[in-house]
C-alpha cells in the first residue's frame, strides 16, 4: 500500500449560516488562516436575511451558495454534494478553529489509514467567558457508540469525515430540528470506530439567542427519535440494542412528565408509541 503523504489530503470545509454576519468572517478567517490549507470552503447561507452575502470575501477557494431557508441539515447537506474533495471539514459560522486544526488531523488520518471520521477537543466560551467542561462532557476516540447515547459528544465543527461515507449514511436529517449531529454521529459509532485528538482546536461560542440549543427545552423528543429509528438497523449488536432501549426508556419517563404537565399530548401520544413498541 502506497505511504499517505499530506498532500493526499484534499479537504472540503462546509460552513452553514444563517443570519451570522456578525460572526461568519471570523469563521472564514480561521478557515483561511490554516497551517494546512483545505481545497476549498464551501459557505451555504440558508436563506439570510442580513448582510451575510456582503460579508463573505472574495476569494479563490470561498464558493458561496444561497438557497431560501431549509435548516441546518439541508445546508450542510448540500454543501456535502457541491464539494470535490474526498474529506469533508464542517464548521458552524459562530465557531473558529485553532489555525493547527487541519493540519493535526491529517498528520493523524496519515498515521491511521482505517479511520474514516476523526473528531477533536475544543474549548467553550458563553458570553466571552470560558466554561470549564464536566465529566459528562468527556470526548475520546474508539468505540464511542455507548458513551454518546445519553448526549452528543461530538461537535460537528470538530469533525473530518471522508465523503463516502457521509453519502452511504444518508447525510443530516432535514426533518430534525436539533440534535441532526447527535443522529448522524450514532449511525457512524455504532458501525466504526473513530479518531480522536485531545487537543482543543476549535472554539466553541454560546450565548446568543438565535441558538437552537437555547430555544428548545426537550431535544431528548428528536434523540428519542433517533434512536429508536436506529435500534430497528439489523446491523446493532445485541448489546449496542440493549443500550439503546435503556436510554429510551429512561429519556422517556422524564419527558412524559413535562408533556402531562403541560399538555402536550401531541408529542407524548408519539413517546408512548416508542414504549409501546419495545415491550
């Protein structure tokens, strides 16, 4: 097998924004101030309304794509299909990367030929202040399928993927609001081990209030989703099956309580069913 050089490492970066003028130029320039340089950076501006598409600078390697708003998912998905490299980099455009980012990744992807998805630390910042992470919060590398079930571990804006095997998974789902990564990083743990690096390369901001995050109280609603749509794959283990039934169950008794409390019956007639079906 012919010995990986860095230059074999050709990188697509995915920025999806919407309404981030004030941010997406610090992203970009940290995407251009790489000691590794991507191929290109592919911006998708989900249907702005701001000055987002005057911020953007010119520049050989930014491609910029405007499409009315669809969500997150459908932005980076189809960021995913404009690109032409064979590794996919995402960044959200409130975030910024350490300029060693790219470069540690491929250093690492170069050592370790088998990895198809390679994941980093990263520092977080609400309202300028430094938040320290909890031990709940404790990112690693190897069969991460099990400790990423409660919560997703992995921020996107971390992550270097090969393209095929985004595709092959179907990619973000368009019908989440929320917790898409959580989803796509579940289908990818509980078929692969995954790269990791200690390093904190990315930094991560919160705090404003057009967060998704910070607008929707039960996410555990769409992680339930999720996995229970993945505990019907024929590909689970019988213990990786086993695990997930655990967390639904347990992810559903507390949301059940919110839901009679503030009727939503909608959402909890759609939690029952889940339960219903695993007994």
């Amino acid at each position: 097998m012919r010995h990986l050089k860095l230059q074999d490492f050709k990188i697509s970066v995915v920025i999806p924004t919407f309404n981030r003028s004030n941010f997406i130029l610090r992203a970009i320039m940290s995407v251009l101030d790489q000691t590794y340089a991507p191929y290109e950076i592919i911006i998708i501006d989900d249907g702005s309304t701001d000055d987002t598409k005057a911020v953007v600078p010119s520049h050989p390697k930014i491609k910029y794509f405007y499409q009315d708003n669809a969500g997150v998912s459908a932005a980076r998905n189809r960021g995913v299909l404009q690109a032409s490299s064979q590794w996919i980099a995402f960044l959200d455009s409130d975030d910024e990367w350490i300029k060693s980012k790219l470069l540690l990744q491929v250093e690492y992807l170069k050592e370790n030929s088998s990895c198809q998805f390679l994941h980093t630390n990263e520092s977080w910042f609400r309202n300028n202040i430094r938040v320290n992470k909890i031990k709940k919060h404790i990112k690693g590398g190897g069969n991460q399928f099990i400790p990423s079930l409660s919560q997703c571990l992995i921020s996107p804006s971390t992550v270097l993927l090969k393209k095929d095997l985004f595709i092959d998974l179907g990619g973000f789902r368009e019908d989440f609001e929320v917790c898409e990564d959580y989803d796509l990083w579940l289908k990818i743990t509980s078929r692969f081990d995954i790269g990791y690096l200690s390093e904190e390369l990315i930094i991560k901001y919160a705090g404003h209030e057009d967060q998704l995050s910070m607008k929707l109280p039960d996410m555990d609603f769409y992680r339930i989703q999720s996995l229970y749509d993945l505990f019907k794959q024929e590909h689970l283990s019988h213990d990786q099956r086993s695990n997930i039934e655990s967390i639904i169950k347990f992810k559903s008794e507390r949301l059940r309580k919110g839901y009679m409390k503030h009727q939503r019956i909608d959402r909890l007639k759609i939690i029952d069913a889940i339960i219903d079906s695993l007994e």
